[in-house]
C-alpha cells in the first residue's frame, strides 16, 4: 500500500508541474522575455556605390557583378537600367523578375548577393596601423573601426579623438575622449558612426605613448589655468568643449601687449606634460590652426611682445593659487 501511495503521489507531482509550466509558458511575462529573441534585424537597404551580385539560376549566362551608380540604378542585360538604391536585396530581386517578364525571359527567380557596402563606408586617417576606408553593412562604434584600421600607433593620443560629420552642407566635428571610456570599461559609451564619417586619431604631442588603460593614473582636477597677457589670469573652471580661444575669452581676453603668434598650450597627458605652439593670429584670419579642446589642468601661456613673458607669469603666480603644479609646468614650457 505505502508503494502504491507513493507512486500516486508522484504521479499527481508530475501532473502539477506539467501544468505550472504550461501556465508558465503562456503568460505575458515570459512572452515578454522571449519576444525579443525572436525580433530580427532590420534587412540591408542597397545605397549607391554598394556592388552587387546578380545571378539567374535558370539563365546563367544573364548573370552579373554590377555597382550601383549616384544616381541609385543599375545596367542588367535584357532589361537595362532598373532602379536599385533604397531596396532590400529581395525586392529587388523581385523587381528585376517582374521586368525580366515583360520581354518574356524563362526566368523566375533572381537572386541578389551585396558584395560591397560601399554606401555604408568611413574613413579612419591619423595615428593608426593602417589609416584606409571601411565599409560596413552595420557600421559599429569607433573604437571598433579603430581596431579594424590595425588599431592605434604606439603615440596615437586616444584622449583627442575626433568625428568629422558632414550633414546638410555643415560639417560637425565630435570630441571623443576614448581613453577615458575604455579606462572606464564601459565601451558601450562609444559613439556609432555614420556613414560618410571621418575618425582621426592624432599623435600625442610630444610623441610619447599615451598610458594603458590598466595602468594607474592620477585624477585631474576639472580646470583650466591662464596666465601672461590676459585679463584674468589663474585657474578657471572647465567647462565641457571649451577650446584655447574660448579659454582666453572666458579670462576676460587679452591685453594689448599680447603676442597672438607665440600662445603656448601645455597639456598633461598620462606621465609627461605636452608642450604646443599656436598662432592665434592666423587663426583669426584663416581659421588655422585647427579647434584644439581643453582638458582637465592644460594651461594657456600667452606671452607678452618683445619677451619677457616668462617673468611676467612667475611674479603673477606668488599670488595664484596652485602654485607648484603651474611653476612645473612653465619650467617644461621653457626648457624646450
């Protein structure tokens, strides 16, 4: 009797877990979590300068490797050019068919293979192995393009990165410091790109290797100094984007004994400080040298004309808090 029960009981066990996971199985909550397994990427759209393969399984002979021209068409035989950018390879596909029928071709069945995605390309210029072109039927974040271009130089500065974006007859250009995401771990935080972008990586000025990413590095704090021939000199808070002219500007501008050709910037990378002449009087007139952000304790020295700039900054510091670290860094700028 007592086997007997107990086979029974069993047997009802199995019968209630059966039932809890076909409840299981049917409530919103699972189909919720498997509904997006099941959810596919969305199909490629053929843009132009893409390259297809077109082939005919009924008529071979019909088959073709075709690039898509600006104006978005391609050139088949038998039915000229057909409209192909801004179709999924299938309806395409279906296209060609449907025109092939008109001339009364035994074909049924077209298939089109992307064989370039040179509509969905970026360039990658600067410090890295392989500077070229890619193209991408997904186009990934930067970091990714950076590695498929062979990866940063051993003096590739990946604190400066920048994206060259041209939208509507604007060009935009995007600061990524990608030092700091992959220091942080988080590469989720790097930009997608678009097609058409620019990625350049630049050299660290000083042609030094940045530091890895593992090694340890002290945290800066967030401000910018200014000193020489400005209005305000000393430290001031750093604003996100803000670049050297922006930074003179926020110091209330230079003085009328201001050398605009000999500005120095000095900017603290991983070890060493970095030391960059700029003539902003250039600048003012034909917009060279490019936009340089700054970045957490870089300082802008603007020199005062016939010299003695250097005098200058040092008597301003006795009274300009921090002193250490901004006499360390004039004694790097003047030794070059």
């Amino acid at each position: 009797m007592r086997a007997d029960r107990n086979q029974f009981n069993k047997a009802i066990g199995g019968i209630l877990l059966a039932f809890l996971c076909a409840v299981f199985a049917a409530s919103p909550a699972s189909r919720a979590q498997t509904a997006p397994a099941q959810q596919k990427e969305e199909p490629y759209i053929i843009g132009n300068s893409d390259r297809l393969s077109i082939s005919f399984w009924q008529k071979p002979d019909l088959n073709k490797d075709v690039k898509v021209n600006e104006n978005g068409t391609i050139t088949l035989p038998v039915i000229g050019d057909i409209k192909a950018a801004g179709l999924t390879t299938a309806e395409l596909a279906r296209k060609i068919v449907e025109q092939m029928s008109f001339y009364n071709t035994p074909v049924s069945q077209a298939t089109v293979v992307v064989t370039e995605f040179n509509s969905r390309s970026v360039v990658v210029t600067g410090k890295v192995v392989t500077p070229k072109t890619l193209a991408y039927e997904r186009i990934p974040d930067v970091w990714k393009v950076i590695l498929d271009a062979g990866g940063p130089t051993d003096d590739a500065d990946l604190s400066r990165v920048t994206i060259v974006r041209k939208e509507n007859e604007k060009t935009q250009v995007i600061d990524v410091d990608l030092y700091k995401i992959i220091k942080e771990g988080d590469l989720s935080k790097a930009p997608s790109l678009r097609p058409g972008d620019l990625v350049n990586v630049p050299g660290s000025s000083f042609g030094t290797a940045m530091q890895l990413p593992s090694e340890p590095r002290a945290e800066l704090k967030n401000i910018y100094f200014v000193y020489g021939a400005v209005t305000n000199q000393g430290p001031r808070n750093l604003e996100p984007g803000i670049d050297v002219l922006e930074g003179i500007t926020l110091a209330g501008g230079t003085t009328a004994e201001a050398d605009l050709k000999n500005v120095r910037l000095v900017m603290k990378d991983a070890v060493f400080s970095s030391v960059v002449k700029l003539n902003l009087e250039q600048y003012y007139k034909n917009g060279n040298p490019p936009r340089l952000t700054l970045h957490p304790e870089d300082t802008i020295v603007v020199p005062a004309k016939g010299g003695g700039a250097f005098m200058k900054v040092v008597n301003s510091l006795g009274t300009i808090a921090p002193t250490l670290g901004a006499m360390g860094t004039f004694v790097l700028l003047f030794r070059r």
